[in-house]
C-alpha cells in the first residue's frame, strides 16, 4: 500500500518496525521537506508515518512527524483528529486500495502542514524567554494536582524542563521560547517514565506515546501553549 502511495518519489522509506509481539507494523518514510529555525543549524528532518495492527484492533493511519536532528525530538502534526487537515485514517480492508488516490492527496496536506509549522518555529525561535515566563510555562504544562498530599513528582518534572532549558544546543536558539518547546519535549521523548512489565514492553509504550497518544498530545499542547503565551508578552 505504502509502496504505491510514495511511487512518485515522494519520499524514501528509512526504516521499519513492530510493537507489541508484532500486533503493530509501521514504517517510517523521509519527505524532502526539512524545518530550519530561522537561519541556523537548528533543523528537523520531515517524515510520514504509516501504522497499522495485524489483528484489526486499529486502522491504518498515516501521519506527519518531524525529528529534531539535534536531540532526536520527535513533533507528530497529527495524533488524534484524522481530518482533510491533519492526515488520514482507513479501514484495515481489502479494498483498503480504493483509497490510494486520497491518501496522496493527504500526503499534499501534510507537506502544506510542514510549511505551517515552519512559520510557528520561525514566530518561537525569534523571541527571547524569560526566567517569569519559563516558569509560568512550566506550571502550565505541569499543573499541581489540588487532590495531592504532596506535589513532589510535578515540581521534579518542572525541574527537568529548567535544566532542560540550560542544556547548550545551538547558541541562536537558546534562551528562546523555541528552546522551551524542546525543554518539554525532550522530557517526554527521553526522560519521562514509561509503564510496562519489562524493557521491552516499556520501550514498545515509550515508541507509542511518543508518536502516537499520550506524549504526541503533550508536545503539541507545548507547542501550542507557547505560541499562546509568546503572544501576551
């Protein structure tokens, strides 16, 4: 399906695999596209995402991710809502074929999403941050919870996102709400703990939450959220 949807060079398979004992596949394909914070070296590379379950527990979707190349942070344009504007999701069928023509027209979206979000880095890695609002930020991605005895394991993830923060990356961006964005998505991507009965059950949920539920969603709330405080200050 995937070979004929990418047929016209539209992107290059790079790598492939399973989750789960294999009731997951998915592969992962380049798209000549890339994302550059303004004029620096602070780039993501652009990716389609194919996933889908052998055993019919979950319809294939096709998604756009990006990767930070410099810390391997991973942004995903579209994690729940499947619509003309955020990618595509199909039956696991037989026919699953007749929709090959619309799923190269959601590939056409997704290259226009990748634009789009170029603005957004663009409009975060121009402004500078400061301490105030990194941490009203960090209280707003990582509320207290009113119901807890102690709140020891939220001011530990807010911790994370300060000494994230001061990780030097690339001079022209630290210290910038771009920079913040990353704080909280290194943290989802690489510090956050992960469930599961063993190693390798905890890398198979870390792989699915990163790109496809619950982490997915608290990076693109970081991003969103950071856009929404940049513009009140």
């Amino acid at each position: 399906f995937f070979d004929e949807v990418i047929g016209d060079k539209l992107a290059v398979y790079e790598t492939a695999g399973a989750l789960h004992g294999g009731k997951i596949v998915w592969i992962l394909a380049k798209l000549p596209k890339t994302i550059r914070a303004g004029s620096t070296d602070d780039v993501s590379d652009s990716y389609v995402l194919l996933a889908t379950s052998h055993n019919g527990s979950m319809s294939v979707v096709m998604m756009p991710t990006l990767v930070r190349v410099v810390c391997n942070n991973t942004y995903t344009l579209a994690v729940s809502e499947y619509s003309a504007e955020s990618g595509i999701r199909m039956r696991h069928t037989k026919n699953m074929k007749n929709n090959l023509s619309l799923a190269k027209q959601r590939l056409q979206i997704v290259n226009d999403r990748i634009d789009e979000y170029q603005d957004k880095v663009n409009q975060l890695a121009g402004k500078q941050i400061s301490s105030k609002m990194l941490e009203a930020y960090a209280e707003a991605m990582f509320p207290d919870n009113p119901n807890a005895k102690h709140n020891t394991r939220t001011e530990n993830m807010r911790n994370n996102i300060f000494e994230n923060f001061e990780m030097k990356e690339i001079k022209e961006t630290d210290g910038t709400w771009w920079k913040a964005v990353n704080a909280v998505t290194y943290y989802v991507d690489h510090q956050r703990s992960t469930k599961g009965k063993n190693d390798s059950a905890r890398q198979d949920n870390r792989m699915v939450s990163t790109l496809m539920t619950t982490g997915a969603s608290k990076k693109r709330s970081a991003m969103d959220l950071a856009l929404e405080m940049m513009a009140t200050v």
